[in-house]
C-alpha cells in the first residue's frame, strides 16, 4: 500500500442486514414470531381489480402453516392468519353465500361476532407468477379491529376460511436468509 493510498476514502459497503425487513422477505428466509421459528415457503401476490394489490407470505414451522400478509395504503397494515375449516363458520354459509352472492354481515366463530368490512375480487398469483386465479373475498373483523375472518370463494363451489389478527412489524424477529 502506497503513501496516497492511506488517505483515500474507503467505498461504503453495502449492509446486507440493511435488507432483512418483513416487507423483502424472501422464499427460504427464516424469522421468529410468537415464540418459534417460520420459513417462509411462498410469496404470493391478491391483485385486486381496483388496482390493489397485497402480499401474503406462507410461513411454515415444524407443525403448521400460517399466512403473514401485507396491504400497503397510506400505511403498511400487517396480518397474520391461519386456515380453519370453511364448515366451522357454521352450516348453511355456502348456500347462502351462492343464494345471495355475499356471506351475511355478521358471522359468529368461536365466541366472537365478526362483521363484514370489504369485499373484493381480483386475481391470486401463486409466487407472484401470471395468469393468476380469479377469486372474491370478503373480509370481517371484531368490535375491536384485532381479529380477522376472511372468507374466499375460488370459483362456484369451492370455499376457503382463514382468521387470525393484526399485527405490528416489530413482533417479528431474527430474520435471516437462508444460509
């Protein structure tokens, strides 16, 4: 190393942890919430036809499958959701749903009154891959705004519940890629 060399401005180096956030997870990176490790196994994409589009990431851990996703308006809103079984919200949704096009305004599960706040329709594009699924979905929350209820209707008949809550991008931790 020469004299002038000492006095030359080293280049910044790019940070790499600089791009482990929630919102640029990635297939195969690994993140901590609720106490265990999740992978993130897809990163799929709900284009809704006014334009919107949301991102939903599949975390799989050693013994289940959850959903984190990600609808950008004038803030990030964050969600976290696990499939139930379609008939738990009680007998009679899907003929009412196919009878009169929507589910009621109000469903009951485990306890807790859910009421509808929007439904919306648009394309699912499994890793964010064309042509994408058509789909409608109709979204319900609690009194207090926490807990979620989504019903999903992927064609005539075939029906998809999931619930699950709000959640803050802090609650998440360790995210790191693949090694």
């Amino acid at each position: 190393m020469g004299f002038k060399d000492l006095f030359k401005k080293a280049k910044p180096q790019p940070d790499p942890l600089k791009e482990m956030t929630l919102s640029n997870l990635k297939v195969g990176y690994f993140l901590d919430y609720d106490l265990k490790t999740w992978e993130v196994t897809a990163n799929n994409v709900y284009d809704f036809s006014e334009g919107d589009m949301t991102r939903e990431w599949q975390l799989k851990s050693s013994d289940e499958t959850v959903y984190l996703e990600l609808e950008s308006d004038d803030e990030d809103y964050w969600s976290f959701s696990r499939k139930i079984p379609f008939g738990s919200l009680g007998s009679g949704l899907k003929e009412h749903i196919q009878q009169h096009g929507d589910p009621p305004d109000e469903i009951e599960f485990k306890g807790v009154a859910y009421y509808l706040e929007e439904t919306a329709g648009g394309r699912f594009l499994k890793d964010g891959q064309e042509p994408g699924r058509e789909f409608l979905r109709w979204s319900f929350t609690d009194e207090s705004g926490k807990k979620l209820l989504d019903i999903e209707q992927w064609g005539e008949n075939e029906f998809e519940a999931s619930a699950g809550e709000a959640v803050e991008e802090y609650q998440f931790t360790d995210i790191l890629p693949r090694s």
